[in-house]
C-alpha cells in the first residue's frame, strides 16, 4: 500500500485535518487530556496517554462513514507539540462488541481500508475490539489470521480487550 494514494491526502496536515477540512465535527474535541474514553450500549474503551496529549474522538458508524462496514470510533492522539512539523499521531479505530468478533474484524478492516483514513502523519495505528467475551482459548486462529492480515496489509495493531481495560499509548 503506498503511503499516499491521491494528492489530495498530500494536501492535509493529518488525518485530523482533513477531518475538520471536510466538516466533521468530533464527539470529543482536541484537547489536551491524560485519558481518553468511548463508551457505547455497556461496552468502554479507555487510554491513558503518556504524558497527557490532544485527543480527539469521533464517530466512524453513521456520521463518517454512513453506508457499509464501518467501526464505531475513531480516537486521535497527537503525538508532537502543536505546530511542529511533521506531526505524529496515534489513529485508533475502535470497535464496541458483545460477542461477535469475527463481525467486528470485518468491520474494521472496512473501515481501514477507506483512503479518507490513511496519511503519513499516523505513524501508530491501531484497532480494538472491544468485546464483553472473547474465544475461551487465546490463541483463536481467526484472531491471530487477523493481526498478521492487519499488520501486514494496514501496518496496523490489531487487539482485543475487555470492556474497561484500560490501554497505554
């Protein structure tokens, strides 16, 4: 996959940028924050950022992306101090499950591979599925089919976690 696939995306700052370019408006503004939660019907994603960084969340399932697979959340964490070139950020796509995981894999894989999400600027990329329960065994063959798919065709780290585990960036 190349890192840009129309001029356009060589246009932006960031996928963030682009975002707000196109009229977007985030369910969490960009702001400086230490952690960082999406919750939707019980389920919760929740990280800590390492020193506290601007974040901001917004809502993939129905506002930007409308038609199709699509994951839940979208979380941005700005990595680089305000106005430094180039900037760094953290893109983490996010997936609220019950049970079926292999509905979510799916839906974010849609989701990653929509050109409006890739920029150079997102240089740690990661999906979550957040799940009230997961395969028994942990090394369900799906699952791990799916990291290696994902790492290797998004650059992408793909994992699952119980609702309100809390990740560290």
């Amino acid at each position: 996959m190349e890192k840009y696939e129309t001029r356009r995306e060589r246009e932006y700052s960031s996928t963030f940028n682009r975002l707000t370019v196109d009229g977007f408006v985030p369910e969490q503004n960009l702001q400086f924050r230490s952690k960082v939660a999406v919750c939707e019907k019980g389920k919760r994603y929740a990280l800590a950022t390492a020193e506290g960084q601007d974040s901001v969340v917004y809502a993939v399932d129905g506002y930007i992306v409308k038609d199709g697979l699509r994951c839940d959340k979208l979380v941005l964490v700005r990595r680089t101090q305000e106005g430094r070139i180039p900037e760094n950020w953290s893109e983490i796509f996010v997936e609220l499950k019950g049970t079926d995981v292999e509905h979510a894999i799916a839906q974010l894989r849609a989701t990653l591979s929509k050109p409006l999400f890739r920029h150079p600027a997102n240089d740690d990329i990661r999906a979550r599925i957040v799940a009230q329960s997961f395969p028994a065994h942990k090394s369900d063959l799906k699952m791990e089919k799916a990291k290696k798919e994902f790492r290797q065709n998004y650059d992408c780290d793909l994992r699952g976690m119980k609702t309100g585990q809390e990740e560290k960036l």
